[in-house]
C-alpha cells in the first residue's frame, strides 16, 4: 500500500525540479528577493531624478535672474493692440489667373447636348446668336457657349465681382474711396482693406441731376479728332439693355440730349419720359423722371440745341409746350400770330442745329404747301417758305450750319430756302420720284458751303428706294435733275426713317409698315 507524500519537507526527492524550469518561472513571476531589490531601486531612481531635476530648475532662474538685470525696464513691457493684422496672401499673376480658370471644368456634362441640333437661321430670336450670315446648324455645346455670351453682353459683371483689385485712398475730408488699381501685385497690404460707405460706393440719384440749374447748361469742350474711315464689309453691333419698363403707350418719337447721356421719349400717352443711358445693373438705364400734359397724344419732342436745357414737344393741337429743364417751368404757345389759318396744327416740327429757328410744316396746301420759320426764343413767327408740290410738303431737314432749309414734296420737288437772305437760292427734282416721304442730311463740314455744307443729302420713297445725292459739287450752282451717287433699293415698304451717322459714313433706313425692315448703309467715299 503506498503512503502520502508529506508537502512539509524543505528538501523530498521528489520536489526537486529541473534547473532550466526553474530559471523560466522566475523570469515570468520572479522571486521574492529581486521583487525587494526593485522597489528599493525605483525609489533611488525617483528621488535622484527630482533631485536632478531641481537643481538644473534653479540653475536656468539664477541665469534668467542675471539676464533680466541688464534689460531696460520700458522693454520689459509690451502693449497689446489686439490681434495682429496677418499679411495678405499672395496674389495671382494674371498667368496664373487664367491658368487656374482654364483649370477648372464643368463638374459635369449632359451627353444628350451632342445629340442636339439648333438652327440659328429659322428663328429669328436666335439669329443674333450667329457668327457670320449663313450659319444656320450648330451643336448643342456651342449653343449653350453662345447663349452665355449672348448674357454676358446683356448682363456685364459690376465693377465689385470682376477680378481687379482696388485701391483704397483718403479723400479730402477723410473718408476712404475705392478706386481700381491696374497691377494687384504691388498693392501693399494696407491697401487692400475695405471701408465701405454708402455715399463713396454708389452714385448720387439721377433725379438731383434736374435739381441743378447748370447740370443741361454745360458745354462740352471736345478736341477735334480725325474720324477713322469703317471697313464696309465689318460693323459690330451689341444691343444692350432695354430702356425703363414697358410704357403706357407706343413710342412716337425719341431723341438724346446733345452733351449729356439722357433719353428723351414721348407718344399718344401724353406723357414726355426722361431715362438716363447707363446700362450698367442693377439699375440699368433708370427713370430720371416724367411729365404728363392732359388731353395732348404727342407725335413729335425734342431738345433745343445747342445747349438742350430746353424740351419741345407737341400733338396734334393748335398749341405747343416748352418744358426748361433748369427751372422746372411749363410754357404753352398757343398761336402763330398772323398765321393761324395756316398753321392749325403743330406735330410737326424741328429745331435748327444752332437752335435759332423752329421749323413747322403748315397745315395749309394752297400752291402746294408751306413751312412757317418762329423764332426759338421769343416764338414769334419771322418767315414762311413755300413749294410748288403736289399734296404739300413731305418733309424737310435743316441745313448743317442751321442756316437753311431743305423742303422736300411728296412729288419729289426739293427746294433750298437760306434764311439769311429769306429766299429760294434753289429748286430741284428727286429721279425716279413716286411719292416722295422722308428726307435726310449728312457729312457736314465736306460738302457745299452755299448750302450748309452738308454732303450728302438722301431721299427716300413710299415704294422702298433711297436716292443718296452728293452736294460736293453744288458750290454755286444747284443742278434741276442731279443724279444720284448711290441707289439703296434692299426695302420694299415705304422709307419712314433716315438717319445719318454724326461724322456721315453710316446711313441707317428703316420702314414701320413691314417687321424688322432696318438696314444700314455704307456712304459712298
């Protein structure tokens, strides 16, 4: 029978273990004595490193302590201003400005705009959209290009989004104005700080402009310049923004003011609106303001040259109003003394260049018709001039010096009246005349000096044809059936406008019977 091993015994056979097992089993656990000699190690460890650590602590203050004795004490402080001001960050070349945009693409791209074809031709909202006349077809893409162009014309970016910098200089009395700086790069950092103010960032109201007395009473002093002759073949045009909003009535008759940026439109509405030209947003082309003469549709309104402080304008009344724009007073002028049987209505009228005279085409036909010449000023009647011509007069222009007139008949007859001497100094026929209707004038300063110095003198018809006739050559003596430089025959309807460009190299001719009946011409050189 076998016995119980007896634990208590320091030294059995049997406890004996291997050396190399014990060796393992005090490396993972450890024994008591190396537990013991640890801590009393970490302890010396500790004490030694505060120890170590304390003395190097008062060695760096002692130091500090004998630094700080030579310092000035006025350095010894510092005010503080609040947070510092960082630089700016670096600008963009323009290089790299267009790098960077060239960079960016569109996130993404609709593939059905391959498959689309637009035609530019068949409509005609989009034929302003083309590149040259006979494009028709274009793919959806380019579409898309050009219908943002179109926008971008309409719509510009306002000065505060394009990418130019600007400069922010101190005025007079000390605030701060923004003005564009032409090179980003060497504007320091001072410089691009903003101080917005409402009266520095926008202009002043358009409608003080009519508060000043002198604002239509200044004269521009422009050097006289050489006119750059146009290419024929080339013109650009960009329509810009619509002016003011839809209007009560047609518009009848329109005309600028001659020194400022003003528009003047009048119509059956009986009211006269005054917008100022500045196509730029918000506010594009803004309502400077109205007046509305009860009773009275208006055919015809005007500026008086040379100065425009004044404003005619008149219907189809015995009466016409004058409107000064300095002092806001309305004027009616009810009759031409003398000549109220001739003159029983006042539609029809122009003022001279020089703003002497006042033109009114009679009412009167007897003998073929009749011009009555008022002063401007006093608007008393000074002379009348009359034409032998079927069905009176239909229409006539003021010479380029103001000096004269150029009466035209509905039969083509033409007539030169000077109002120096109050005579007829000529008369000649339109060629090729059926049912003459508008009359215009242009080129001054190159053409004859007998009779204005216009050169150019074009007559247009009801059967669409425009006569250009040159006056060069009319020095002294003024030929009965001149022949034409040039022969517009593109309109088909009745010719109810001609205009002449100021320096005389554009014509523009236009027909209200038929829709988009406009062209403009090239003067013959």
């Amino acid at each position: 029978m076998n016995q119980p091993l007896d634990i208590s015994d320091p030294n059995p056979a049997t406890m004996e273990g291997d050396s190399a097992e014990l060796e393992l089993e005090k490396a993972v656990f450890g024994d008591e004595s190396g537990f013991q000699e640890r801590i009393k190690g970490h302890g010396l460890t500790e004490k030694h490193a505060k120890r170590q650590s304390g003395d190097t602590l008062n060695g760096v203050q002692d130091q500090a302590e004998d630094d700080v004795r030579d310092i000035e004490d006025a350095d010894l402080f510092i005010l503080d201003s609040g947070p510092s001001r960082s630089p700016p960050p670096p600008a963009l070349s323009p290089q790299d400005h267009e790098a960077s945009s060239d960079a960016s693409e569109a996130a993404w791209h609709d593939s059905d705009d391959e498959r689309i074809a637009v035609s530019l031709a068949s409509n005609p909202r989009l034929r302003k959209l083309r590149n040259y006349e006979g494009e028709d077809l274009i793919g959806g893409r380019e579409y898309t290009k050009r219908l943002r162009r179109q926008y971008e014309r309409l719509c510009p970016a306002p000065q505060w989004a394009s990418p130019a910098s600007f400069k922010s200089i101190r005025s007079k009395n000390g605030v701060r104005r923004l003005r564009a700086s032409p090179n980003l790069s060497r504007t320091s950092g001072s410089e691009h700080e903003m101080s917005v103010d409402s009266e520095d960032m926008s202009a002043p109201p358009l409608a003080s402009l009519l508060k000043q007395p002198g604002a239509f009473l200044q004269s521009d002093q422009v050097t006289p310049r050489g006119n750059k002759k146009l290419r024929p073949e080339v013109i650009d045009i960009q329509r810009t923004k619509d002016v003011g909003t839809a209007q009560p009535s047609a518009i009848t008759s329109l005309d600028f003011h001659p020194h400022h940026p003003l528009l003047l439109s009048s119509g059956p509405a009986s009211t006269i609106f005054l917008n100022h030209i500045s196509p730029r947003p918000p506010n594009p082309n803004p309502l400077l303001t109205s007046l509305h003469i009860q009773s009275t549709p208006l055919n015809t309104s005007s500026f008086r040259p040379p100065s425009g402080s004044k404003i005619l304008f008149a219907g189809r009344r015995r009466y016409f109003h004058s409107w000064d724009l300095s002092t806001g007073k309305v004027e009616k002028v009810s009759r031409v003394y003398g000549h109220q049987n001739d003159q029983k209505t006042m539609e029809r009228f122009k003022m001279s260049p020089c703003g002497r005279w006042m033109g009114l085409v009679g009412s009167s036909k007897k003998g073929g018709g009749l011009l009555n010449v008022l002063d401007a000023h006093t608007s008393q009647w000074v002379a009348e001039v009359r034409m032998e011509s079927r069905g009176g007069v239909a229409d006539f222009q003021w010479w380029g010096d103001g000096e004269g007139i150029t009466a035209l008949g509905k039969a083509g007859e033409a007539v030169e009246w000077d109002a120096r001497q109050k005579i007829i100094v000529g008369r000649w026929t339109d060629e090729g005349a059926v049912g003459t209707t508008v009359v215009a004038m242009g080129g001054r300063g190159s053409g004859a000096k007998d009779v204005g110095g216009d050169r150019w003198v074009a007559v247009g018809s009801s059967s669409g044809i425009v006569n250009v006739y040159d006056r060069k050559s009319w020095e002294g003596k003024i030929p009965a059936s001149p022949q034409p430089r040039r022969v517009f025959d593109q309109l088909t309807t009745p010719i109810s406008h001609l205009v002449f460009s100021q320096d005389g190299q554009l014509m523009l001719m236009a027909s209200r019977w038929k829709r988009d009946a406009l062209r403009l011409g090239k003067s013959p050189t």
